[in-house]
C-alpha cells in the first residue's frame, strides 16, 4: 500500500459526550488499515446548531476555534455527515464578508472527510474486514446523502460484511426528523417525521438500524427505545469495527 | 405608473451602480442545434415519419388520446360520420356539430354525407375585415359561440401534431375558431402524417426560426393541447372531462400512395 | 392586502398530525408525485443537466427583468392587449376592479392563480359587488367550503369525496354521492353554465414569454382555456417574476414545470395568449388586460441573498417531497402558499417576523432542492432567513427575536469556546443527569428547554467519560 497520511480526527459532540465507543470504532478501524490517527483533545462543537439556528456570529466564534485548531491537520475526520457538511460548506459562508479567513475555511473544508467518504473515495477501501451477523438496515441521513452525496460509500463498505444481511426500509433516504434544535423547538412535527422513520425500520424485520450520523441515530434511538423495541441503534464504524 | 415600476425594478436591479442589462437575451439566430434540428425536420426520412408514427401510437394510450389512422380523406370522412352517429350529445338530446372552416376539414365533405344529413354542421364563420370601417357584427358572432354551445362535437385540424407528448398545436386564425376544440363534449382533430413532429422541441424550433412561422407569429391564441380534459383533484383520482372536453379523437391522414 | 395567519403553525400542525383524514390524504399525495416526478427527471432526453441550465435561463430574466417585463408590455400592446402596472397587491386589486365597474361585469369566472390568491383578488370583487367563481375543481371545492387551498396545485387534497359529496349537496343540491366521476360531472355541469355566462375570466400567467409578447396558462382541466376564451373580457395577473426572454427557454421551463408540478411531460393545456381577439376572428375576449404584480417582489430582487427566490415557478414539486408538509399540510402555513416553498415566500412577502415559525420549523433535510425541477436551494434560504430572526435586520425590518434562546447560545459559545470550562460544564450535566427519569437506563424526561425532546422520545444520558478523556487517558497510558 503506498503511503497513507495520518489523520486527525474531528469529533460530533455528541459522539464525544454521549456515545464515546463510536469514535473509539472508528478509530479501531482506522489504526487496523495501518493509518496513524490523532485527535487534539481541545477540540468541541463546530457550531451547527447555532449556525442552524441562525446564530451566526456564535457559529463563527466556533469556526474560528476549529479552524486556529485543525489547520495544520493534513487529513481530517469525522464520524458525522452533518458536521462535514457544516465545515465544508457553511464554514465558508460564515466568512463571505472576511477574505482571508474565508480562504483558511476553504481550505481546511477540503480537507475535511466524512468517515466512509475517506475509506471509500481516498482509501479505495470497501472491505475492513468486518464481520457482523445480524440483520442490519440502512438510515440515509440527509445531510451526508444531499448536501454531501455520500451515498454510494457507506452501501460499498456496508455490502462487503461478512455474515450481515443488509435490508432496505421503504423511503430510506427521507429524513428522520432530527433537524437539531428542530427536534426540540417543534417537538411534534419531529416526531410525526420521526414515527414514519421508526415503521419503516420495525417493518424490514432488521434488529440493527445503522447510519453515518449519530444525530439522526440517537433520534431513532429515542423512540425505539420509548416503544419498548428490541431495534440496536449503532453507527457504521460499530459495524465496521466488528470482527 | 409603468415607468416608476419599472425604476423601482431598476433600482433593486442596481442599474444606477452600472449593472448592465444582458445583450444576449433575445436571441435572433438559430443556434447550431437548432439549425440541426431545421434541418432534421425538412430532410425527414420516411423512416422516421414511421418512428414518429410509431412514437405517436404508443403515447395516444396513456394520455387517452383516441388516435384513428386513415389513408384516405373519404375513410377519414366516413371515421368520423360513424363517430358522431355512435356517440350521444351530452347536453340535451339533438346531435349538432361544429367545425373549422379549414382546408382540410373541408375537403373532408361531412356536410354531404348521406348518413349525416339531419345532423346539423355548423362551419366557422369567416368575416369581411378588409372595409375595416364596418365592424363585424356581433350578431354573427353570437349565432356561431349559440352554435358551438348546441354542439357535442367540435372538429379542427392543427398546425402540427408532436409524437412524443401526441400535442396538437392549434392556432387562432379566420374560420378557426378556439371554442370548437373546447366548448364540445368530443375534440375530433384532423391532421395530416406529415404534419407530425418528433418532440416539443422541434415544435418550438420551428415556430421560433421557421421564416414562415415567424412572420405569421404564435398569433394571440395558441393552444398545446395534450390529451382531454382531466382532474384529479377529487382524492387524486383521475377523471376525464373537467371542464373541456371528455374524449379527444385524433385522426392522422397517411400519405395516398 | 390578503393577510396571512401564520402565528398559530405550531397549533395547527399540532392539529393536522392528529387529523387521521389528512394524513392519510398527505401520504397518498406524496407517495404517488413525489416518485413520479423523481422518475420524469430522469428520462428528460436533455439528461438532469436541463435542471441547471433552466436555472439560469429563470436567473438571466430576474437580472433582467427591467427589459423583459419593457419589452413584454410593448409586445402585448402592439397585439391590442392593455398592460397595468400594480406596485402592490391594494394597487392590483383595485385595477382588476376598476376594469370589472367600468365594463358593467357582474360575473366573473376564474382559473387557479396563486398570485390572485396572494392580494386577495377575490375579496377586493366580491366587496365591489362581483360574483367571482373559481372553476379549478379543487378551487371550486374549497370556494364552496370556505376554506384555504392546501396544496398550491391540488388545493382540495385534504377533503375525502365523502365531504366533497356532502358539500355538494348542500351547496349544489345534487343527489349525494362518493363517486368522483359523478361529482366531477356535478361540478362540470354546475360550472359550465357560469362559464358560458361570465361577464369577465380571470387568469393567473405561468410563464410569460416577453420576445413574442404572450403569457401562458396551463392547466389540465380547461378550465383556464374556457375562462379566457369565452368571457368578453380577459384579465391576466402575473407576479412580475413569472417571465423569461423567448421561446427557447421557456420550453424547457415548461416542461420541467409540468413534470414538478403533476408528473406529466406537459401540461394537458397550455395555452400563449398574447391579446384580445384579432379583426375576423370569430371568438375571444374582446379586450385583453395584463396586471403585473410587484407587491414585495422587487425588494426580494435588492437582496442578493433571496433573489434565488424569484426564479420559483410554483409548481409545488417541494411540496410533494417535504417531510414536514408531508405531516403538517398546507393549511398550518396560515398563507396561500405553503410546503418549503412557503416557508421561504411568505416570510419575504408578509413578514418576517410575523412568519417567524415558517423559517424556523423544518429540519432542512434538503429534499425540497432536489425535488425543485429548476433546483432553488430553498435550504440556504431558510438559513438565510433565520439569521435575520435571530440577529435582527433593519433593512428587512426585522426585530431579533427569541431573546431566550439568543442568551442560551451566547453562554453556550462561552462554553464552547474553552476545553476545560466545557469538560466542566459536561461533569456538572453528568451529575445532574442522575436526578432524571429513566426507562431501561434511558432518560425518559428533560428538563425546560429540552422537554420537547422527550415528549415520545427517550434520551441516551452523558457518557461516563467524554471521548476525549478517554483518548487522553489512552495516550498517556502509551507513555
Ligand atoms: S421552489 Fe421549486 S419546487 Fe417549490 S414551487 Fe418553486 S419551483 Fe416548484
């Protein structure tokens, strides 16, 4: 294998608080490609539930600190769609009115990759060598599928687990309701959203639902479990980490 | 009231900051696709005649186009007297018809057919507009629209007929009148095999570039019509016959070896 | 001006997720457009390109639109028509009036028009004492229901034939039936005889063309094809974004149009009007008025941000893919326009602050864009719009609101801002989480602010250990 930079990792704050084993997965699976991984330990939120909010100015206070923080990075990960999203492409919104801090945004956005996005796309890697034997099925999060079209990469590394049985839910690709402060704010209308999500998964029998987001999983995570349903809620890197 | 509209657009446009209108928006040469597509139309194989045909015989189905295909006017003639004797008015209980005052319709003689007469044919009238001193009468145009209310078919030609979507394009002219194609239970449409076009886009190539087509104009009516009349907006269930007419029969005239 | 009513989104959403008839209403409109759209999209012979290219033809003629809507009034004047310029909604409301006393109009027949349904034609005839029937079916419908459309193309889709057929008996005095054949034939005949007596027809304008000098209407039913064809009169209204420079592109425009708005590869019919009635002509209007509607348009063209939002054709494909209308319906937008598309318009035309929860209340998933034939990226508007909210604009006139929840996040950013204060912050919350309800190690209550949470959902608590502890921990360990 030719020469694989080391990656920094870039943490969801959620994953960080409040589900720590998916980035310890991921981590798992990177060091088993032989990748050198880092993780500055000061890192916190990026921002996008006050960017989402329309906070801008609080959104930009964490750009900065992201960007002072990851820019000496030369490949930088994180376990989360929606926040590569928020730093690839909102990032550099934030600073349309400051060139030279929009150019440091610009850069440091390409180089930011979403977990499957780096094995898949720069890795050539859809088989880590993970074996799983359950009966899995696949949540599309909207940020990773639209706004970053990262789709085809967590369905190639999905595919290749050994002894998995990957079943496809009605409407995969439509959104579980999640929308951050959304879900809070307007509480019903997430959940009516979300309750269609949580049908579509009880319907294909599966007892693992898997996504690349954990914001929308801990969403899902939330009414399997206020229904009493036996669905497992785990991140991609979970499954992938298994051997 | 236009000029401060307009300022007020001008403005918000920033044309005061020097933003320039666009030069190119009106386009006045065909581009080099659409000199293919002229092209394509003018030099058409009987091959692709056929395919349009083709074309044309498996959309009619879906859109509910009721599509006849005749080799000869007195066939075409016949096709359509049979329908009008098969069919019954929906309004009231008398069978009258109305039809453009078209060449094509016109050759078609319905008028002296045997087993039409008693069935009235109302032809659209043309007025004398060269005295423009004389305004038309309005009479005469109330005893026509009294006309086309009576009728329960209404039978046009169109300009063209597009195979991939089966649109006729109809324009308002002297004799052709727009109510006929619309005020009638049934739409019959007359059209000859070589007025038929591959797509929407030639359609609209040809009416944008065609010399002839350009200097006659979309006129102040022009109609694509696609199929009957339909709605669905009764719990999405699709009806035919909302407010224009039920059914819509097509008859294409093939080229008389 | 029509006003809107879009403070009580939360109440009304509240109430159309509980209304077992809409949703199932809902589900069927967008599990049977929605992929059908999605479908048509792919088998344009131009491939999805044509999406983007469409775009810019709408961008070119809103950057434009000072020569295109100069040169389309000229063109429909030197065909006969009469163009009228209406800086506001009062202003056209008050010109379709004028022309309606002076030519003694008593009846009106109208065609599906948002624009009319946005200055509130209707109202503004029926006080000068004009009979005004609406004659798309589903506008009939809610007309004679007293309602607000709640689909901007299917604005009936939330009444079940059973009611349809109720109201038609009440209102028509038909035989009650459910059978929608029958009742659109009730309908058709009740109807056909307002058409063939109006005085005046009313049309909206989809899409005008200004080298030619025509607009264009299209519809299914015919019922626009009728309302300007037999009244003596025809009045067009248009917002004075629905234009495009020629031919060319409008056909392209068109058709993704009809393909966004119901599935089809155009619509039933479209029809160029370009002014009344030529010399020796035996039917059409005898006089032919165009009323270009500004009404708060030309402010969003100022705004580099929202002039996106012009290029929108309404043909309310958005609608048919969004989860949260897929849920809500049309009706909790409280404006005759509603979906994602409404979420963005109606703010920018009535009030930002008035429509406060219209920004606020979806979850940009982003599916709209990609359901949007002509791609707006209705996302970034909505974001563009919430920072107004949140951070006030005078030039918008809008007020920062949420003063609550501004506080919450600048303590938040304090947090944030520094490691040590947010490890702190996270072994406070740790504690403090044990005080909560559980089910099965899960929380099942949080407390004010996040209590929505929680309301059917249950909650993962903190983590022991934040990762980065953890991996701290771990590298110290290698030491
Ligand atoms: S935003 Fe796009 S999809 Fe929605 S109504 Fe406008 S043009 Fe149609």
């Amino acid at each position: 294998m030719k020469h694989t930079p080391p990656v920094t990792l870039f943490v969801q704050c959620i994953i960080d608080t409040i589900y720590p084993d998916v980035a310890e997965a991921m981590v798992k699976v990177l060091e088993d490609l032989n990748i050198q991984v880092s993780c500055p330990t000061s890192q916190t939120c990026c921002g996008q539930p006050a960017f989402n909010s329309g906070h801008r100015q609080v959104a930009k206070a964490a750009a900065c600190k992201f960007i002072d923080l990851f820019e000496e990075a030369e490949i930088i990960i994180s376990p989360s769609g929606s926040c590569v999203n928020m730093v690839r492409h909102h990032y550099p919104e934030l600073f349309a009115d400051d060139p030279e801090m929009q150019k440091r945004a610009i850069k440091v956005g390409a180089k930011t990759y979403e977990f499957t996005q780096y094995l898949v796309d720069v890795l050539q890697a859809e088989d880590v060598g993970a074996r799983f034997a359950r009966k899995v099925t696949y949540h599309a999060s909207c940020h990773l599928n639209r706004f970053l079209g990262v789709d085809r990469q967590p369905r190639a590394l999905l595919s290749h687990i050994r002894e998995m049985e990957l079943i496809e839910m009605k409407d995969a690709d439509r959104c579980c309701g999640f929308g951050g402060t959304f879900a809070v704010k307007y509480s019903d209308i997430s959940e009516a959203i979300l309750k269609e999500k949580v049908d579509n998964i009880l319907q294909t029998g599966a007892e693992v639902v898997t996504g690349c987001d954990m914001g929308c999983l801990m969403n899902i995570q939330g009414m399997l479990s206020r229904i009493n349903a036996s669905v497992e809620v785990k991140h991609i890197a979970q499954l992938l980490a298994e051997r | 009231m236009q000029q401060t509209f307009i300022s007020t657009i001008k403005q918000a446009l920033g044309r005061s900051q020097g933003s320039k209108p666009a030069e190119d928006l009106f386009t006045t040469e065909p581009s080099e696709h659409e000199k293919i597509v002229l092209t394509q139309i003018q030099q058409r194989t009987s091959a692709q005649h056929n395919a349009n045909m083709s074309r044309l015989r498996e959309v009619t189905g879906p859109l509910y186009v009721n599509l006849h295909e005749h080799s000869s006017l007195e066939e075409t003639a016949e096709a359509i007297a049979a329908l009008i004797k098969e069919k019954s008015p929906e309004w009231g209980t008398e069978k009258h018809v109305c039809r453009w005052d078209h060449p094509l319709i016109n050759q078609l003689k319905l008028e002296s057919l045997p087993e039409l007469s008693g069935i009235p044919i109302h032809t659209t009238p043309i007025f004398d507009v060269t005295d423009q001193a004389r305004p038309i009468p309005s009479s005469q145009k109330e005893q026509f629209r009294a006309q086309v209310e009576q009728s329960f078919i209404g039978i046009t030609s169109a300009d063209y007929c597009v195979a991939a979507t089966a649109t006729l394009a109809l324009r308002s002219r002297p004799g052709q009148s727009r109510s006929v194609s619309l005020v009638p239970s049934i739409h019959v449409a007359v059209v000859k095999e070589k007025k038929l076009l591959s797509t929407l886009e030639e359609l609209y190539t040809l009416l944008k570039w065609d010399p002839a087509e350009r200097k006659e104009g979309l006129t102040n009516n022009l109609s694509l019509i696609s199929g009957p009349s339909k709605t669905g907006d009764i719990e999405l269930i699709m009806v035919h016959g909302a407010h224009g007419p039920r059914e819509l029969h097509l008859f294409i005239i093939g080229e008389e070896q | 001006m029509a006003g809107i009513d879009s403070e009580k989104y939360k109440q009304n959403a509240h109430k159309a997720i509980a209304d077992p008839v809409l949703q199932s209403a809902l589900t069927s409109l967008q599990g049977r457009l929605g992929p059908a759209t999605k479908k048509l999209y792919n088998t344009l012979p131009e491939g999805q390109e044509l999406r983007k290219i469409a775009h810019q033809y709408r961008r070119k003629a809103i950057d434009n639109l000072d020569v295109l809507l100069e040169t389309l009034a000229e063109n429909i004047r030197s065909h006969g028509g009469q163009v009228h310029f209406a800086p506001s909604a009062e202003d056209a409301v008050e010109i379709c009036v004028r022309i309606a006393l002076e030519n003694h109009v008593r009846t009106v027949v109208k065609g599906k028009s948002m624009v009319t349904e946005e200055i509130g034609l209707n109202d503004g005839l029926e006080q000068a004492g004009i009979e005004v029937t609406e004659t798309d079916l589903g506008e009939y419908i809610i007309q004679l229901a007293g309602e607000r459309p709640t689909h901007i193309v299917a604005p009936a889709i939330h009444k079940t034939r059973e009611q349809i057929g109720e109201l038609f008996t009440e209102k028509l005095g038909t035989p009650y039936t459910d059978d929608p054949p029958t009742l659109t034939q009730d309908a058709r005949r009740a109807l056909r005889e307002k058409f063939l007596t109006a005085d005046m027809g009313i049309s909206g304008c989809n899409l005008a063309c200004a080298e030619t000098g025509h607009i264009t209407t299209v519809s299914n039913e015919g019922n626009i094809r009728m309302a300007t064809t037999l009244p003596k009169l025809h009045v067009a209204v248009m917002g004075m974004e629905r234009i495009v420079a020629n031919l060319e592109e409008q056909q392209a425009i068109l058709r993704l149009m009809s393909m966004g708005a119901a599935s089809q590869q155009i619509g039933g019919y479209v029809s160029y009007v370009g002014g009344p009635a030529a010399p020796g002509h035996s039917d059409g209007p005898e006089q032919f008025h165009l009323i270009i509607v500004d009404n708060g348009r030309s402010k969003i063209l100022a705004d580099e941000t929202f002039r996106e939002m012009l290029c929108c054709i309404r043909c309310g494909a958005c609608l048919n893919i969004c989860p949260v209308y897929g849920k809500i319906g049309g009706h909790s937008y409280g404006s005759a326009y509603s979906g994602p598309v409404g979420a963005v318009v109606t703010p920018l035309l009535f009030g930002i602050n008035d429509a406060s929860d219209l920004c606020s209340g979806e979850s940009l998933c982003g599916a709209c864009r990609q359901a949007c034939p002509l791609e707006i990226n209705l996302p970034r508007m909505l974001l563009a719009l919430r920072s107004k909210l949140s951070e006030g604009d005078p030039s918008w006139q809008v007020k920062p609101a949420r003063n609550q929840e501004r506080w919450l996040f600048r303590c938040w950013q304090f947090v944030n801002g520094n490691r040590t204060l947010y490890n702190l912050f996270y072994a406070v919350a740790r504690k403090a989480q044990k005080i909560l309800p559980t089910q099965d190690g899960m929380i099942r209550k949080l407390p004010y602010p996040f209590n929505g949470w929680t309301s059917q959902r249950n909650m993962q608590p903190l983590a022991p250990k934040t990762f980065m502890q953890r991996w701290q921990e771990k590298q110290e360990g290698k030491k």
